[in-house]
C-alpha cells in the first residue's frame, strides 16, 4: 500500500498507521517542517460564486501590478480552468491554464510559458471531482 501526502499532520499520520504495516517505509521530500513556503503569499477567501472573477480581478490588480511575479490560480472543475483563462485574457491578462481535457503538448506549452514567465498566470484544477 502506498499513501501521498503532501503535509504531515498528526491526523494524517494516525490516518495512515490504520491502514499501513507496524514498520512501513516513509520517503520524505523537502523537509517535515509543516509551514509553508514563506516567499509564497496565499491568500484563501471563502466568497458567494457569483463574486469569484470579480475578486480575483481585484487581487490580481493589487497583487500583480508588474505581471512579474508568477501567480497560481486552484479551481474546482476542469471545466472552470478554460472559463477563468477565457476571462482573464479577455481582461489583457497573460494567463494560460492545464486540466486533464487539454492535450499533453497544450499542457507542456503552457507550463513552458508560465515557468519562462510569458504568461505569469496559470489556472489549475485544486480537485477535479468532489469527494464523499
């Protein structure tokens, strides 16, 4: 059996004693430390859906004035990916997006154009179905 995680806390760890053997093998990646990054900033607003794009044009403009720094964008929906991109560049943002339904070389091009900084925004899917 094998479990992700990409935190560590107390309940994830009892979580995976259950269901793993006395002994098993943990590979920890980076360190155990449980913060974040610190030269990440993030930002989590909890909003009714009909406010979400009007928000985040607004974060965008305070948070990215110089388009320079690279900025994430976590969706629900695959589908939601595509609608934020559309509206964002419809706005005269560079952005592009990667979900499951784009093609392998659509997905590679973008995350090119985001780590060379052409785009500086890049939409993802946080989840792409809901749990339970």
């Amino acid at each position: 059996m094998v479990m992700f995680s990409a935190t560590w806390p107390l309940l994830v760890h009892q979580l995976a004693q259950e269901f793993m053997d006395l002994n098993p093998i943990k590979v920890v990646v980076g360190s155990e430390d449980l913060d974040a990054n610190h030269d990440v900033m993030q930002i989590v607003e909890v909003l009714d859906d009909r406010a979400h794009d009007k928000r985040l044009v607004a974060l965008l403009e305070k948070y990215h004035k110089s388009q320079r720094n690279r900025v994430l964008i976590f969706v629900l929906y695959k589908i939601e990916t595509t609608r934020v991109e559309r509206m964002l560049q419809q706005g005269g943002w560079k952005v592009v997006s990667i979900q499951g339904d784009k093609a392998q070389h659509d997905r590679t091009k973008a995350l090119s154009l985001f780590k060379n900084g052409s785009c500086p925004l890049m939409g993802l899917v946080s989840c792409s179905r809901r749990m339970g």
